[in-house]
C-alpha cells in the first residue's frame, strides 16, 4: 500500500473513531444524565429498589440480575442515586467489554498487522456505541462480556494442547451459571455455547471418558454456580431468578402476545415494530380458544411451521439493514466474500466448524430468527456482533496474505467501510448536536 493511500486510510479511520467519540456523548447527554428512566429502565429501578430495601433474598425470590444488581449496589454505596447506578453499572461492563475484546484479540490474533487490530476494535467499539443501549440502567451489556470471556478462555484451553486444562472446564461452567444468572435471554445464548463445546470436542477427537471428565467438570461449577445466585428463588419458587418485564394484564404472556402481533403483522393490522396490546390477545383467546396461541418460546416455534419459516425468513431479511448499520460494509462483504468462498470450495464445513466464532454467529442467528415474534431488536445481537469483526478481518487478512487480494482492493474495501461508518455517524451527529453545545 503506498503512502498517500495509508495517509488517506488512517483519515477515515480516524473519522470513523472520532465521530464514534462524539456519538457517545450525544447518548451521554441525552440518555445516561437523563433523570428520568426511559425503556426497560423502569423495571429494572423496581427490581433494585426491593433490592435496596428489602435485600438479597427478597429480590431474587421476586425475580432480579443478582449479578446486576449486586455491582449496582456498589456504585449505590458510594453515593450515586439509585438510577444512575445501573446506568454506570451497564457502562462500566460495556468498557470491561471492550478491554476484554482487546485482550483477547492481542491474545489469539496478534499475528495480523496493527492496522487489521485497529479496524475490528475501531468497528466493534463503534457498533456498541451505535446500539447505545449501553448508556441505559439495564443488564444487556453483561451478556456480552460474559461471551467474550467465554471465547477467551475456549481459545486459551485450545492453546494448552496437551494439558489437562481442567480449571479452565471448571471457569466455563461459571461463566455459563453467571450468563443465566443475568438475563433470561441468556436461555437463549446457552444451547449455542453447548454447541461451540460439542465441535470443540468433536475437532479434538477427545475419547468418552475425557470428555465425560470435563462434562462432569463444566457441570459442577455450573450447578454449584447457579445454586449460590439463585437459592432463594429456587427454594420459594422452584426456578432460577429472571428480571422478566413483566405483562401486568393477568393471564397474558409474552409469547403470546408476540405471537398475536406477528399474525397482526401478516395481516397489515399493525406496524412493524409495534405491539398489539394485552386486552387484544384476550379477545384473541376468547374468540378463538385457549389453545389459539402458544404459551412459551419453545412453542412458537412449533406452533405453526408454515408461519414459523415465513417469519424467520422475513427477519432474517430485515437483519441485513441494522447488521450494515451498525457494522458498516464489515456485514455486506463478509456474506460476500463467505459466498465466494463456498462456491470456490475454499471455505468447508470442516472450517466452519473448526471457527467457533463463526458457529457461534450461524446457531445463535438461527435461534433468534426462528423465534416468532414481532420484530427482532439489535441489542439481541450485541454479543455476536463485537466478535464479527475478528471473523472478517481475519479472513480479509489470510486474503491478503495468499496474495488473493491487492492493494488496491484492500485500500479500497478498508477505506469505503470506514468512510460508511463515519458518514452514518456525521448524519447523526448533525441531527443531534445541540444537544452537546
């Protein structure tokens, strides 16, 4: 790459660096010293304050992120109200995110050029500030540091061959205790990590007894994990404590009341993401049967196969436009080059497999999508999302690397993503200004 065109690449990255910088304190302004709560926020408030007043016990029996909680407890001791503890809280766990994908990437991906470490941290920081749910009193964030650690220490068991490792099994199953321990949603996440396990497994060629021992281990700390976050409500109530937003309408579930507005959807009664409301899904129930909607998320996926596919291929669609906004063209040449890669039999299934990054992004995207619901939230993906810029720019180095791309292409393909990424944030930016000066 000659000179002026490093010149040239460096400016836009730093365009995209800087105006990520000013996105931030937009959203500091207008929604971290708001002091009002806004969103999910109220729940969560609700939930510390029975945490605050009544303690430990009550507020897991009643449903709370013991985890959550606990460190807002902290930031609260010290003498930040009690909204503005969550708020810090949720932001101190996205900078330890961010720490803890730098240390990961030095860790296990050192061998690309500091320019390819700039531009997936660049991209990655830029796409938590962009979802910006990470200004808010809410947990999300925590499930994103949890993955990261989870991925750190699978790459450091891989790194350890030969080695028993089994300290490393027994830390795994803690962060998967403390990943269902945090949010509901991780329920989601959790059969996708089994997943990433089973090929690791798999692609070691461990024999049965092996990895019966490590099972055994990764069970252990789990188990004894989820019993020390979660007794009271497993003695009062006979389940793991969720934050759950609750729907204060008796006999209506979310699933339900996702599912209604999907079929409203289909039926151009209501627009895409919105709600219908609770009393609908009563004369819904009432018109046509208790047995008319499903009642959990595993039935929504069963409830109707024909709908299941429609709207899981509707959303799968509608990922592509918040995926390229909040990544940039990282998520547009990524599919491309991925495509190109399977028609050249140059990307496997072997390969696939053998990337828990990229399982991970394929499994945990089926899951989501194929969940009926009525529109599917970016904040979802939050986890996933700061790991796919490793996925790309790894590949779009081992490119460049076999000589299969130019400099020219590379200049060009680095300078227009960060370029995008920039420009979005300008226009931004300029809407909302005035809100800094």
């Amino acid at each position: 790459m000659s000179k002026i065109n490093k010149i040239i690449l460096n400016s836009v990255m730093s365009l995209a660096l800087l105006t990520s910088v000013f996105y931030a304190c937009i959203r500091l302004f207008t929604i971290f010293t708001n002091t009002y709560t806004s969103g999910d926020e109220g729940g969560f408030l609700h939930v510390f304050n029975i945490f605050i007043e009544s303690g430990f016990y009550e507020a897991n029996v009643y449903g709370n992120s013991t985890v959550f909680n606990g460190i807002s407890y902290l930031f609260y001791l010290v003498g930040f109200d009690r909204l503005m503890s969550l708020r810090i809280t949720n932001l101190f766990s996205a900078i330890s995110s961010i720490y803890l994908l730098w240390f990961f990437i030095i860790r296990n991906f050192n061998h690309l050029s500091r320019l390819y470490r700039n531009a997936i941290m660049i991209t990655s920081v830029n796409a938590m500030i962009v979802v910006s749910f990470i200004f808010s009193g809410i947990n999300d964030t925590f499930i994103t540091f949890f993955t990261i650690l989870f991925f750190i220490i699978l790459y450091k068991i891989k790194g350890n061959k030969g080695k028993k490792n089994l300290l490393y099994f027994f830390f795994i199953g803690g962060v998967f205790a403390l990943i269902l321990s945090t949010r509901k949603m991780g329920v989601l996440l959790f059969p996708t990590f089994i997943f990433v396990l089973i090929l690791y497994f798999y692609n070691q060629k461990f024999g049965f007894k092996i990895i019966m021992n490590r099972v055994s281990i990764i069970a252990v700390s789990f188990l004894l994990g989820l019993l020390l976050f979660n007794y009271p409500s497993l003695k009062e109530n006979g389940k793991l404590s969720f934050h759950e937003k609750k729907i204060e309408t008796e006999g209506v579930s979310w699933p339900q009341l996702q599912y209604l507005t999907a079929i409203w959807l289909e039926e151009g009664k209501v627009e895409y993401g919105k709600h219908c409301k609770p009393k609908d899904v009563i004369a819904y129930i009432s018109k046509n049967g208790n047995k008319s909607l499903p009642n959990s998320v595993l039935e929504t996926m069963t409830f109707n196969i024909g709908r299941s596919f429609k709207t899981s291929t509707r959303e799968a669609i509608y990922l592509i436009k918040p995926y390229t906004r909040i990544l940039g063209l990282v998520f547009v040449f990524g599919l491309f080059f991925f495509l190109i890669g399977v028609f050249k039999k140059e990307i496997t299934l072997k390969k696939i497999i053998n990337n828990g990054i990229a399982v991970f992004f394929i499994n945990y995207n089926i899951i989501i999508v194929l969940i009926i619901c009525s529109y599917v939230e970016p904040r979802w993906f939050l986890p996933i999302i700061v790991l796919i810029p490793i996925m790309f720019f790894s590949y779009f180095f081992n490119l460049k690397d076999k000589g299969k791309i130019g400099g020219k292409f590379e200049f060009l393909t680095l300078g227009v993503h960060f370029l995008l990424l920039g420009l979005m944030n300008v226009k931004f930016i300029m809407n909302n200004y005035q809100f800094i000066f």
